[in-house]
C-alpha cells in the first residue's frame, strides 16, 4: 500500500487555492515548531459566507495537501459551517494521512479556526471562546 493516498499527492503536486487575499476579512496562521510547518489561511467573507479562501503553507507535502483541501471544504460555506471543520473530515476526504502526518490536518483546523476568530474580532461578533486553539499553550505548536 501507498503511504500517500491519490488524493493527498494531487493536492499536493496541484495545490488548490494558493495565494494571498488583500484585505482579507479574516487571516488565521498556525505554526509547528517540531516540524517547521506554518500556514496561513486567508478569508474573505460576504453575508456569512465564505465567498474566497486562500492559503500558504510552508512545510512538508501532508501540510500543503492538508490546507488545499480544507481550503476546497469551506469555500461557499458559512462561517458557522466552517467553524465546525475538523481535522478528522480533512483527513478522511484525503483519503487518510500516515499516523505521524495526522498533525498536518490538526493545523488546517486550527488555521481555518484562527482565520474566523480573526474574522469574528475584526467585527466585534460575539463567539464561544472554547471552539477556539490556544495556540499559545497548544501542544501542536510547542
């Protein structure tokens, strides 16, 4: 058996949704010391909706197959719908990750999830702060 899926190589070697958004309406970056990934999510937001994303990534092939997918997840979706993306569905419509990629997907999550609370400040909306990383103390960036 393969160690990558079909679908983790294509989004690997033709990455969806690479860019920058200029003035973004939300901008969420996570980072892995351990492994020297960062991504940058960049959203753009209109009613709700999520009407733009982009990203860069800097790391390992798991950590960009990981953002271009997620990226393709929440394009068109609601913020509230994108706010529930777990790294378990980016994982699973990978086609699976290797046991020791699985951090990969954890910080899409956490990019997608950083991108909205930026979103969510930047616009004084009110949210739970528990559906939310802190980075600060995260296991995934130390």
């Amino acid at each position: 058996m393969a160690l990558y899926s079909e679908k983790v190589m294509d989004h690997f070697t033709n990455p969806r949704n690479v860019g920058v958004i200029e003035n973004a309406d939300g901008i969420g970056e996570v980072g892995n010391a351990k492994c020297g990934d960062i991504m940058k999510i960049y959203l753009k937001i209109e009613n709700e909706t999520i009407v733009d994303v982009k990203f860069e990534t800097f790391g390992c092939g798991s950590a960009i197959a990981s953002s271009s997918m997620a990226t393709e997840m929440i394009m068109g979706k609601s913020i509230h719908e994108a706010l529930a993306l777990t790294n378990k569905a980016v994982t699973e419509a990978l086609g699976g990750l290797p046991a020791h990629k699985i951090h990969c997907s954890v910080l899409a999550e956490e990019a997608i999830k950083n991108a909205l609370k930026d979103y969510f400040d930047k616009n004084n909306i009110p949210y739970d702060k528990s559906q939310f990383p802190d980075c600060a103390n995260c296991a995934h960036c130390h």
